[in-house]
C-alpha cells in the first residue's frame, strides 16, 4: 500500500499550531519502536558533548521529529535538515521558527547529489535507504560531508523480514521502497565501500519488536487505508493497545537479538 498519502494526511492535521505538532512528536516518540533505538544510540552518541559546538546533518528528515530531539538536547549544536518534500521542509521551518531555535534550518535536497565537505560530526538517516536506489553514492555523499572522526547513524529495515516481506513471492508493505530490507553484512560492504572505515551495524525489530510494529503501525495503517474515517477511531484503538506497545519496545531496545526486521547502523569516518 501507499504511505505517503496516510503520513501526509497526519502531517497536516497535527500541523495546525506548534501546540499540536509538539504533541505529535511526543506520540511518536513513544509509539515508534524505531525512534527508542534511535534515541538510544543518539544519547550515547551525545555523551560530553552537549556543551560543544557540533554540527548535525538530518538526511531524510520528513517529519522532522530527530532535528527537533536533537535541538532540544543542545541549544549549541547546528542542524541542517534536508529532504525531498517541499511541504514538509516549509512547514517545518515555519514549526522551528515559532518555537524560537534558530539554529535548525531545513532545505529541500536529494541525498544522492548533497554534499558538504568536512561539515558535519553527526549523519542522521533514519528509514530513508530503502527508499534511494543510488545507496551508494547517498553512503559516499555523506562520507564527504562527515568531518573526521564524524559519525552517521542509520536505522532501516533488514532481510530478515523487514517491510514485512517474509520471502521471495512477497512484495514490500510500502510500495513506495525500492528495497525490502538490508542483509547486515551487504550494508556494511556498501559503506565501506563509500569509505567509512569502522562499521557496527545490529538487528532491532526482534521478536517484541514485530508484534508492536503490528499493533501500532501495521494495522491502523491498514485501517486508514480503507477509510480516513478510522482516524476518529484511532485514540480508542491505541487506548487498548498502547500500553502492550509501552511494555513490547522497552523489551526490544533493552535486548539483543540474533535477528530481527529492523537494523541500527554506525559508521565512523
């Protein structure tokens, strides 16, 4: 099915005032098993050096959920944020803006031409490669961009069941990846090959993980699929079952798995 739709519809009933949009992302923030990894790893990432002035790239920022944690755990660091989406990137900045951080800016850019060189310490990418054919030349652009010793942070889904695809008859559960999932050892080869030399890359979206991403994400996007009018239905649904996600994605970030759908990637340059 179409995501685009269903995430632009969301993005235009929580854009309404910064009330509603700050509200959003906190809903996210607690539903999305993929941002407790990502906030996870930010966090210790962030260690000594709040004080500092850093630099930070968000390469895919959609919503714009990761710049706003990020620009809310340091007033000193600088955050570019770029996507493909026009709408997303004005509304964003207008969001930014009304809530007074003046040093986050987004811009419109496709990942598979942006470059800065010896800009950034941080790379954010957070679900965005399995959408970018050029993966590549995305991996060797931010390589570029990174400064020495930079890091870049990726969260994706793996070949281990990832966009819900369980084997080869099965198509993803968004249309709009070019890719199913990634195999933990061709990921790393990719961004080795871009010329980071140090790579850990480990599965999330283990099993607790699986049966969250179902409950909260699977199935009511299904529902909005048929009908937005399951919208109305959506805070008694997530009223039963947002607890049992609670408990699911605490279990899955404090946990390693042998194999799971999603993968946390940190390459270092």
């Amino acid at each position: 099915m179409q995501y685009d739709p269903i995430k632009r519809a969301l993005g235009e009933a929580f854009n309404k005032t910064p009330f509603l949009r700050r509200l959003f992302y906190h809903l996210l923030d607690l539903l999305l098993l993929r941002t407790w990894h990502v906030h996870k790893e930010l966090r210790a990432w962030a260690q000594g050096k709040r004080s500092k002035a850093i630099s930070i790239l968000d390469a895919g920022s959609g919503y714009g959920q990761y710049t706003y944690y990020l620009s809310g755990m340091s007033s000193n660091w600088q955050i570019l944020a770029v996507d493909v989406k026009e709408e997303q990137i004005a509304d964003s900045n207008q969001f930014f803006q009304q809530i007074g951080r003046p040093k986050v800016h987004f811009t419109v850019a496709d990942l598979v031409t942006f470059q800065q060189p010896e800009t950034f310490d941080l790379a954010l990418s957070v679900d965005v490669m399995e959408h970018i054919l050029e993966d590549v030349e995305v991996f060797k652009n931010i390589y570029a961009s990174l400064k020495k010793g930079g890091m870049l942070l990726i969260s994706t889904p793996s070949d281990q069941g990832g966009s819900d695809v369980h084997d080869n008859d099965e198509s993803s559960f968004i249309e709009e990846h070019v890719r199913d999932g990634y195999n933990i050892n061709e990921i790393a080869d990719k961004l080795k090959i871009a010329g980071f030399t140090q790579v850990q890359a480990r599965y999330s979206y283990g099993k607790p993980g699986q049966v969250s991403w179902r409950l909260s994400m699977k199935y009511p996007i299904l529902l909005l699929g048929k009908s937005k009018a399951f919208f109305l239905l959506l805070p008694f649904y997530y009223l039963i079952t947002f607890p049992f996600c609670l408990i699911l994605n605490w279990l899955d970030t404090n946990n390693k798995h042998a194999s799971g759908t999603g993968l946390i990637v940190k390459a270092w340059k």
